[in-house]
C-alpha cells in the first residue's frame, strides 16, 4: 500500500513512522512537514499536503501528526473524501478501517510509544472495511455531508 506521511515535528516516535509502515511492506510514496527539510511543518499545512495525496490518488492512505493528533485530524478531514480518525488504542484503530472505512490515521506525538505505534499500525492494517449495509450508508452519506 503506499501511505503518504507527515508531522509537524520530530518529536517522540515521528522519526520511525516511516520505518515501521516499511517493516510491514508499505511503500512511502511523501513525507511532509518536519518530514521533509523543504516543507513548512505547521500541522495543518502538513496534515493538509498529505490527505490530498490520498484525495488525489497518490498514496491510498496517510499518517498524520502532531503534539496531539486533534489538529492533524482536524486538517486532513477539511479535505473531501478523506475520513480521517484519531486513534489512541489498536481497537479505535481497527474499529476507524472497519465501521469508517477511515483513510487517514491521525496520531499523537506526545502519547504515543513505539509498542504502542507498533500495535495501532497492526490493527490498523488488519482492519478491512465492513461489507454490511448500514455502515456503506453510513460512510456514504459522509459525501453527502461533505457536498452539502
């Protein structure tokens, strides 16, 4: 899968998002923020640039974050078509793919370790999009919403 990823600084386990997405198979298609020296690194320009990877058909999903994951999460969902989910625990995370059909993982970098990471990355990609009807309506209508 190629993830799109950013952060808006260096701290706490930013440094081995990347690693850990690539010891599990994953392609790194962007990095942005303080993920890339060129980027600004404010998490809404960041969070922003990689959604739109995955908006625009670059990368199929992202990880974004920040000191706490509400702004990064806050700024990738602003763009249409990207449901993207704070998670602090792998049953939120495998819970966002499943019922959400969430596309972009947000994440704290001040809570967050890298066990920690290791277990919401692992149910997080586990996790496969639910078939059953109510929850297609449900993300459905999250379009509808998005167009007004």
């Amino acid at each position: 899968m190629r993830f799109a990823l950013s952060a808006d600084s260096l701290d706490g386990v930013a440094p081995t998002i990347e690693g850990a997405l690539r010891q599990r198979g994953h392609e790194i298609i962007a990095r942005h923020g303080a993920l890339d020296p060129a980027a600004r690194d404010d998490w809404a320009w960041a969070s922003e640039a990689a959604a739109r990877d995955v908006a625009e058909g670059r990368a199929d999903q992202a990880v974004v974050a920040c000191w706490t994951g509400t702004g990064a999460s806050i700024a990738a969902n602003k763009i249409p078509g990207i449901r993207a989910a704070l998670c602090a625990d792998a049953a939120t995370a495998a819970g966002a793919r499943r019922w959400n059909d969430a596309n972009v993982l947000a994440l704290s970098l001040r809570t967050l370790s890298a066990p920690l990471l290791a277990e919401l990355l692992d149910a997080w990609l586990g996790a496969a999009p639910s078939s059953a009807a109510e929850d297609r309506a449900n993300v459905a209508h999250l379009t509808d919403i998005e167009r007004g």
